[in-house]
C-alpha cells in the first residue's frame, strides 16, 4: 500500500494535509483548513480558501474548486478559483473556468475554459473600445461567467494599416 | 481491424521548437486588443501558457478550446449518429456579439466543408461588430500536422507542428474571402512559410 510520504514525494511539494486515497469515491462537499491531496473520486465542491488542493495523477473531481493553491494532476470538471495560483499539469484534463491570479498551463494538458487573472490591487476600469465593441464590453462585464447577453451595436468600420500584401473590403 | 496508427509530427525540442518570427497580422491584432480592456477573446487552437500569458496580460478573459479535439471527441462519441448537426452541443455557445476577438490559427483548414462552415457562422454570430479574428491558411492542400502558435510578442509568434498528421483543405485568396464573406473586411499577410496570414473585422 503507497504511504502518504510516497505520494508527497509523487506530487512534488506536498508536505503535509489530508488525503483521499485512489480507492476512494465521495459524493459530497469538503471545506477544510489544511491541504488535501485527491487521488481518488470526488463528486462535490471543495472549499480551501487558506490551503492547497492538489488533484493527483488518479483524482477526478467533479464539482467547484476554492483555494489558495490549486495543482492539477488528473482531472477536474468544474471551475477553478484560486487566490494565489492554479497550476494544470502535463496530461492533465480541466473542463471549466479558471480564475486566478496566477494561472499555468504546462504543454500537453488539456484545457477547456475560460482563463482569467485576477489581479491583487483594485480592478481596473475598462477604456474605451473600438466602435462596436463598446456595447458588447458593457454587456460582458454584466454577464454571468463571460456569457453576455447580445447587442445589437452598429457595425464599425475597419482598420486599414500598412503591411498588408491585399485587402479586401466589402460595403 | 486495427488502424494504422498516423504518422506524428517530429518532436518539439526542448525548449521551444523552431524560432519566433515577426507577424504583421499578430502585430494588428496585439494593437486591436491594447485598445480596450476586459474583453472576450476565444482561442480555437487550445490553451498554451504563452496565449494565456497574451491575452490575460492585456486585460481580457481568454476561452481556450481545440476545437479540432472537441470535433473529433464528438464525432467519435456516442451521441455523433444521433445528431444532424455539424457542431457538437456547446462548442462556442457564446451570447450573440459577446466575444471581442478570435484565434483561430490554422484550425479551419482542418475541419470538413460542413463544420468550417458552421464554424465560420457561429463565429460571425458571437464575434462583436468591429470585432477581430485572425486565422492562418496554407494555399495547398496535403496532409500536415496542426501547428502549435504561440505568441512570444506584441508581434512574435512561434509556429510548429504537433501532433498527428492530418488532411487539410487548401485555400486562396479567392476561397478564403468567400468563406468569411458575411464579415466586413480581410487583410492578407503571406508569411515565409508560405502561409496567408488572415485578419478578419466582423
């Protein structure tokens, strides 16, 4: 039976925290205020807002994720909010938005979502866009999860810089 | 009865594969994009921590999909035969004129006549008037594995091969305005490699 100090070691630089084993199935929430390692599977929300969640190789969750650190390992459905980082690992698999302030993609993971960084000081505040855009902006920042609602802006009129080899222009 | 397997692109090196070259196209589309902020922007080529680092630096949200991927889980799937559609369930479900730009890289060459088409509409539908997308096209066609592109500057990208080799559609000029003829306007940029660089304004 692998120990938990053979899966520190697996996962890079786990110290310490809970464990759910890879034979474990739980259907359920976990709030807590230690790391947790997942090896096993998990259909429910995970609530860390101090600590650390990391998904090993064998984890598959199946819900939101919160966190201070969340390290992606295996496979996670559901959204990712981290106040610190997010990292996906080669040959992981995460299906849902990421929110974070510091989000890593490794080459060979496979992400399906929309990535966003969520910046220490106070939001900024959104300059003008281009023409045709500015409706849409203003929509988006209301949406729920990216997902506005549409706008029947005008259509603008297009750019014209140097460099192009042809253009073509209709109207 | 076993498939034999596709010949694979050859392996990146370590590192980062072949070097960065300028791009006038991405040159256009990095100054689009600093002109505003929290904006949507779709990448159809998939995540890479270089595009994230791209587009999440500028201020916007990035929806990273392989669409060429998502096709192929789909159509493999169970649900394939039961469905006319030519796009899977959720693919870009994005509200009418809510995303701001669009990366599409070489990723319409890809896909049958059918799905770029649909692609191509679901695109013109979601993009925003005066909204951006920038593609890539090879003018012959052939079999070659999807490129990698990641952008390494406001006006660098680094294009290599990955992955299993594919067939491919070739476009022209002519084929390429046809195909994004709903939209405002086209800017061609041919590239070294022989490739048509495409911005498109919706």
């Amino acid at each position: 039976m692998a120990t938990h100090s053979t899966r520190t070691a697996d996962f890079g630089t786990v110290r310490s925290g809970a464990l759910l084993g890879k034979s474990l199935t739980i259907t359920g929430e976990i709030r807590g205020d230690e790391d947790l390692v997942i090896d096993g599977k998990l259909e429910g929300d995970v609530d860390l807002p101090q600590h650390r969640l990391t998904i090993g190789p064998s984890g598959v969750l199946h819900g939101k994720i919160r966190a201070r650190e969340i390290v992606v390992y295996g496979t996670v459905q559901g959204n990712l909010q981290a106040s610190e980082r997010v990292e996906i690992k080669k040959h992981a698999k995460v299906i849902g938005d990421l929110k974070a302030q510091r989000p890593v993609i490794e080459d060979e993971a496979y992400f399906k979502g929309n990535v966003e960084t969520v910046r220490a000081e106070a939001p900024k505040t959104a300059a003008p866009a281009p023409a045709g855009v500015q409706a849409a902006q203003a929509s988006a920042a209301s949406g729920a999860a990216g997902q506005p609602s549409a706008s029947g802006a005008p259509a603008a009129s297009t750019g014209s810089g140097a460099g192009g080899r042809q253009e073509s222009r209709k109207g | 009865m076993n498939a034999k397997p596709l010949p694979r692109a050859p392996a990146e090196k370590a590192g980062g594969g072949s070097a960065a070259r300028r791009s006038y196209a991405l040159e256009q589309f990095t100054e689009y994009l600093s002109g505003f902020e929290l904006g949507q922007v779709v990448d159809l080529g998939g995540a890479c921590q270089s595009n994230v680092d791209y587009v999440t630096g500028m201020g916007h949200r990035l929806y990273a999909e392989d669409v060429l991927l998502t096709l192929a889980a789909w159509q493999g799937g169970p649900a394939a035969g039961q469905s006319t559609d030519t796009l899977p369930p959720g693919c870009l479900e994005f509200p009418r004129s809510s995303v701001h730009a669009a990366l599409c890289w070489d990723r319409l060459q890809f896909l049958a006549e059918p799905a770029t088409a649909a692609l191509v509409e679901r695109l013109h539908r979601i993009l925003a008037p005066g909204g951006m997308l920038f593609a890539l096209f090879y003018p012959d066609q052939g079999a070659r594995a999807p490129l990698a592109c990641r952008v390494t500057g406001p006006h660098e990208l680094q294009i290599h091969p990955v992955g299993a080799v594919r067939p491919f559609r070739g476009y022209s000029t002519r084929s390429i305005e046809k195909m994004f003829q709903q939209f405002d306007s086209l800017k061609f940029y041919l590239t070294r490699e022989n490739l048509q660089e495409v911005i498109v304004r919706r």
